[in-house]
C-alpha cells in the first residue's frame, strides 16, 4: 500500500514475496545470510587486487636481498605508493618499521614481513571503533557520499544487519533528486520489510523530518537517512547537506547519532579529500568502506588513519547482504598478508 500524505510518500510492505534484483545475487536475504565461505576466506578473496599491488611484491623484493639495507627500504616505499598507502603513511610505516628493526635487532630480511604487519596494524588501530547503536530512539543514522560511492546499497545492507539483531528500522528517501532513487530505496525496503518515507522532487531535508517524527511516534528503532550523492565542490550542495543536518536535529536535539561517509576504494587518495570535505561540512562519525574487492587501492585505508583518522565502522567486498563487515584491523591485515 502506498499513501500520499502531503509531499511524504509512505511505503509500507505488505507482502513478503517480492521479485525484485532478480539478477543480483544478494536478491535473496535467505542465501545472502547462508554465505558458501567464511567471511575470512571472502575477506581473503575481496583483497586479493590490494594484496597483489602491497604485499606479494614483497616476496620477490626480500629474496632479492641478502640483507636489510637502504635500498631495501627503498624499494619498499615505492611498493607502498604503488598499493596508493600515500607518502604520509608510507614514510610512518617506513620510520616504524626501521624502529622495529633496531629495537628488536632484526637481521634477517625474512623478519620483515612480520614487522611490518605489526606496524600496519598498530597504524590502523585507531580506526577499529564498531557502531554501537545507543539507547536513543529512534537512533538516527545520516549517510553522505558522492554519487556511485554505493550509499542506497549501503543502506540496504545496513537495514538487513540491524533486522537481524532485531531491531525495528524505517528508510528515509532524503535523496530527491537522483532519477529512481526512492524507487530503488523502495525495493531495499521490501526486501527487508521495513517502511520507506519518501518524498517526489521535495525537499530532502523534510523528506528526513517526516521520517524521524513517524519513527518517534511508532517507537522505531533506528532511522536509516539517504542523502543525495555530491561533489565536495558542489558548494550549493554541500550547503544543502549541512542544512539537512540541521534539520534532523531540529526533529530530535540528539540526532543525527551516526553521520556515515560512504566511500568508494576505488578513488585512492581523493578518498582523503572527501573525508575532509564532509567531515567539515556535517561532522562525520565514521566511514564505510565499499567496493575493495574491485580495486588495488585498499592501501588508502593506511593512508585514511595517517591524515585523516575517522572510525572506519564497515567495509564491503562484494554484492552479498553479509559483505559489509564491520572493520577489524587483525582480520584486515591478515588478509592482505595471507
């Protein structure tokens, strides 16, 4: 049933048998929640491009040397830049590693590799901060993005992960803009059934609004808010993303509790300048690593943690329900070390 109540569309699912993304292989949340491997082994397999641009170049770089010299460290770097790590956290990682080397009296090229693990992981460390979701109710998540960044799946996978723990959710289809972006929101709603508040060309900020006065009122727990894809330079945009922030909390004083910046592995080092962008502009709490399984440039995580430590709460590695994980630094090192 759907209904028209001013410039809100509510979408509320009635049926539990729907047809849609039938192509997609997470179509059914039954065989998404089944996963034929583990998430260590798919984790494994989703790094494998990182792995191959950062960690298998080491094996030929430390049988091509006898012992741990300059050039070794050296060649290293260029590994590191190469895998898109980023020369802030190439050079950290360098002048960690040569500490180890010295205060650990390592001799042997083959220490390296353990070595410099250890000190990814110390670097990444800071970012292992999972969602909570506290007592607020509802408990308003924003998400933010460029286009393409994946924020609506992201939203989808977020929904299904939080009925599983039980917990009631409603969509809000604050991006107005993007053609069929509350239609596709719509279908991530019937298939988790969970209601949709969306709006036609409207304002996306009272589009949220609604959504966070209905949850109040129905004792929803967690409110789920699309915004649509922009530019950091889009400053017309940027501006709209801050007021809609305002928005929220003029809804409930408290939110938004959770501001998420959904981020494409794809972009590398632009990764940086969008977190910086965002961050400025509405506050962001934590970001969502999408798409690592597509790239080589997973190496920018490392350089998130140097120049820009927000928590990375998830990162996904494939189309699955149960490929968005939350981020675990010793899950994620062994992964690209394996």
């Amino acid at each position: 049933m759907i209904e028209f109540l001013g410039h809100r569309r509510t979408f509320r699912p009635q049926n539990p048998v729907f047809s849609f993304f039938k192509k997609d292989p997470a179509a059914d949340p039954t065989d998404a929640a089944k996963p034929a491997t583990s998430w260590t082994e798919r984790l494994k397999t989703g790094l494998s491009r990182t792995r191959s641009a950062l960690t298998q170049p080491f094996a030929s770089l430390f049988s091509s040397h006898a012992k741990i010299d300059e050039s070794l460290y050296e060649e290293l770097e260029t590994i590191l830049l190469t895998a898109d790590v980023g020369v802030e956290a190439s050079q950290h990682l360098l002048t960690a590693l040569r500490a180890r080397v010295k205060r650990d009296g390592l001799t042997e090229v083959e220490q390296l590799k353990a070595a410099l693990k250890a000190v990814l992981a110390e670097l990444l460390a800071p970012l292992e901060q999972p969602l909570v979701l506290s007592e607020h109710k509802p408990f308003v998540i924003m998400l933010a993005g460029v286009n393409g960044a994946g924020k609506t799946t992201t939203i989808g996978k977020l929904a299904w992960r939080f009925r599983q723990q039980g917990k009631s959710v409603m969509l809000a289809a604050g991006d107005t803009f993007r053609a069929a972006a509350r239609e596709q929101l719509e279908e991530w709603g019937a298939r988790n059934q969970v209601e949709v508040i969306g709006g036609h060309g409207g304002d996306p900020a009272a589009v949220i609004y609604d959504a966070i006065q209905s949850a109040t009122a129905r004792g929803i727990d967690v409110v789920l808010a699309d915004t649509a894809g922009r530019l950091p330079t889009q400053l017309h945009l940027m501006e709209e993303i801050k007021k809609i922030r305002r928005v929220i909390q003029k809804a409930e004083p408290s939110a938004p509790h959770e501001v998420l910046l959904v981020l494409d592995a794809n972009i590398g080092q632009n990764a940086i300048l969008q977190a910086q962008a965002f961050d400025d502009a509405i506050g962001v709490t934590g970001l969502v690593l999408t798409k690592l399984d597509g790239t080589a440039k997973g190496g920018v995580i490392a350089a998130l943690a140097k120049r820009r430590p927000i928590p990375v709460r998830f990162i996904g590695i494939g189309e699955g329900l149960e490929d968005l994980q939350p981020f675990r630094v010793d899950e994620f090192v062994d992964a690209l070390f394996a």
